[in-house]
C-alpha cells in the first residue's frame, strides 16, 4: 500500500466518511486542495520517511 493510500485510511477513521469529499480534490503537483489536509499530508510524508 503506497503513502497516499494509508494517508486516506488514516484521515477518514480520524475524521470520519465526510472526509472523503475533500480527499478527491489531489493533484499530484499540489498536493490536496484544502490545506489543513495538505499540511497533514506533508507532516504525514515526512514521518514516513524518517520512521
């Protein structure tokens, strides 16, 4: 399973289904659209590759 994908699994169970919407607003450039989600998203890549 590649990072975008338990990013997402990880998202929706902390935030629930509603989520969703917003998570299929990603560009591969851009990241996600909104940008909480963006930050996360980052922060979320970034401990991928330390730990």
């Amino acid at each position: 399973m590649d990072k975008k994908h338990k990013f997402e699994r990880w998202i929706i169970t902390q935030f629930g289904e509603h989520i969703k919407r917003k998570l299929a607003d990603f560009d591969i450039e851009d990241g996600y659209h909104d940008e909480t989600i963006n930050a996360m998203w980052i922060g979320f890549c970034a401990g991928m590759m330390v730990g």
